[in-house]
C-alpha cells in the first residue's frame, strides 16, 4: 500500500521539479543567447583589423609555392577552394586535406555547382592531413580558428603559415568561419561556396601579382 502511495506521489514531484528545472533551462538559454550575440558582435567588429592583417601578412612574406588546404572531411569546402585556387593561381601547387576518413568522392551537389563555376570536382578523393602533406606546404589555410589550432598544436605549425579562410573575405557573414555544407541543402553549398569564392578571391589579388 505505501508503495502505491509512493508511486502515485513521484510523478507529481517530478511535475513540480521540471517545471523548475524549465525555468532554470530558459534562463540559461537566455543567456546564451545573449552571450552568443555579444560573440558575433564583437567577431564583426574585429573582422575589418583581420582581414588587413591577413592581407599583410600575406603581402609581406614570401610568395607560398605549396598551398594546403583544409576542413574537417576533405569532402566539400577544402576540395572546392584548393580547385578554384589552381585555376586561378596555375604556378603555385595546391592540395587538400582532411582531419577524418580517406578516398571519399565529393557530393554530386557540389560537383555540379562546382562545374558551374568552373571548377572540376569529380576527380576528387579525399585525403588525410599528414606530417608530410603539413610539412610540404609554405601555406596551410583552414575553415576555422579551432582548425587553426588543431593544426597548429598536432603538427607542430608555425601559426604565421596558417590562414583563417573567412579572414580573407572582405565581408564578415555571422561567424568566423566557412560553413560545412555536408548534408545540407543546395543554399547550404551556394553559401559556402560563395564565402570560398570570396576567400579565392582576396588570395588571388594579393599573389596573383607576385611572381
């Protein structure tokens, strides 16, 4: 019999305890919320003072003849950049590489975007970072500032040889860093792909001029 009383009294308790535990979890979502606009706030404002630093950096050390391109599976945004980078910048060497999974073909979305704008992306397998892919390359560009630092702790890499992508862009989107696209829509890829065409974009001015 008690036991009955209990098992009809718990769920009651258990009512009045989520409700307190919602109320905890909206405040805490609140501020995350808040704290999250603060973070885009305050990345919008530093992008300008990036993106001439970048452009400096650049312009002042000696032109790269490797170039590696990352992002996390090698399978959409570094493949794409490293493409649209050897078309338009045929005397340097551009590769790609990836932190997971090895041999993968690029979606058929992104090959057929890719084509579109004039890039070949059907061709592509997708590769793993390496020392000797790292090691090789006078210029590591990556998708994000914690890419930057998995690059530069695991591998040993100078952090003036890494590039942040979306620091090269002249126009901040709503984070530091070029969106994965995998598995997403086709707005998912025209979004990154435009970023990546920016990013391209800046980095061909600044070495498309040097030879």
């Amino acid at each position: 019999m008690v036991e009955s009383r209990l098992l009809t009294v718990a769920p009651r308790d258990s009512r009045r305890l989520s409700a307190g535990s919602r109320a905890v979890l909206a405040s805490a979502d609140a501020f995350k919320n808040l704290r999250q606009a603060a973070s885009v706030k305050l990345e919008r404002a530093l992008h300008p003072l990036r993106h001439v630093a970048v452009r400096r950096r650049l312009a002042s050390t000696a032109r790269p003849r490797r170039i590696l391109v990352v992002c996390n599976g090698n399978m959409c945004r570094s493949p794409y950049l490293e493409a649209a980078l050897r078309r338009d910048l045929e005397d340097i060497e551009v590769t790609s590489a990836g932190f997971v999974g090895s041999g993968r073909a690029a979606p058929p979305i992104a090959i057929a975007l890719g084509k579109q704008r004039g890039v070949d992306l059907s061709g592509h397998r997708s590769r793993l970072i390496s020392p000797p892919r790292i090691g090789a390359a006078d210029l590591v560009i990556v998708m994000d500032p914690e890419q930057a630092r998995r690059v530069a702790i695991s591998f040993g890499v100078d952090p003036k040889k890494i590039v942040i992508a979306p620091d090269l862009a002249p126009r901040f989107r709503t984070t530091r860093s070029i969106r994965d696209p995998w598995k997403q829509s086709v707005d998912g890829f025209l979004d990154s792909f435009d970023h990546l065409d920016s990013c391209a974009a800046t980095l061909t001015d600044i070495l498309g001029t040097r030879k």
